[in-house]
C-alpha cells in the first residue's frame, strides 16, 4: 500500500513541476542564467530605490509630527507616532513600521503606513 501512495504523490509531484514554466518562474522574479554581477547590480538598484522611498516616507511622517501641537494631546499624538515611525526593512528592502506587526504568527513588520499612522493622519485633517 505505501508504495501506491508514494507512486501518487511521485506523479503529482511531477505534474507539478511541468505546470510551473520557466516564463511563470520569470514573471515570480526567479532569473535563469543571470550572472552574479547581474543580480548584485539588480540587489543595489532595489537598495537605491527602497531608500528613497523610505526617506519620503520618513519625510512624511516628520512633516505630520511636527504639526501636532504643543499640548497634552499633541503629545501623546507625537509619542504614539514615534512608535508608528517607518524604517527600512533589513533583507525586505520595504517601508516598514517600527511597531505593528503583521501575518499569520506576527513574526514580520507591517508594511509602512500602517493602520494606525493612517488614522492618525485621517485625524489631522
């Protein structure tokens, strides 16, 4: 009986393997024969381009921190927003959120903005 069931689970393996095409395998970012100084220059590019966008995310964020008031509440808004603060993620090379975090055992950051930033700013008007 088991070498039925592992005869079946051979043949779906297979079939899977020629459903999953070299042109899909492309369009999921995986590259045939792309030397490494290729994909070192490719990795640099995205670096280049995930830290401009962070640094208008970051633009962003200071822009509507420094709106808040100097009141108690102006405050404690500041304070929450600093906790909601964007940064670069490390390998993801995304806008992420200092705090939230997100997926199915919240191991992974949020992407930036988060829900709370975004309510925040809904809030400021």
């Amino acid at each position: 009986m088991s070498d039925y069931i592992s005869d079946q689970l051979r043949a779906q393996a297979a079939a899977l393997r020629n459903r999953i095409t070299a042109p899909a395998m492309a369009q999921a970012g995986v590259s045939f024969g792309t030397s490494s100084k290729a994909l070192a220059e490719e990795k640099a590019a995205r670096k280049v381009a995930a830290e401009q966008a962070q640094a208008a995310a970051l633009a962003e964020w200071e822009q509507l921190r420094e709106r808040m008031a100097e009141t108690q509440e102006g405050l404690t808004l500041r304070a929450l927003l600093d906790t909601h603060k964007p940064y670069l993620g490390e390998y993801s090379y995304r806008i992420e959120c200092d705090h939230c975090l997100e997926g199915s055992y919240d191991v992974e950051r949020a992407e930036w903005p988060c829900e709370s930033y975004a309510i925040i700013k809904e809030g400021m008007g």
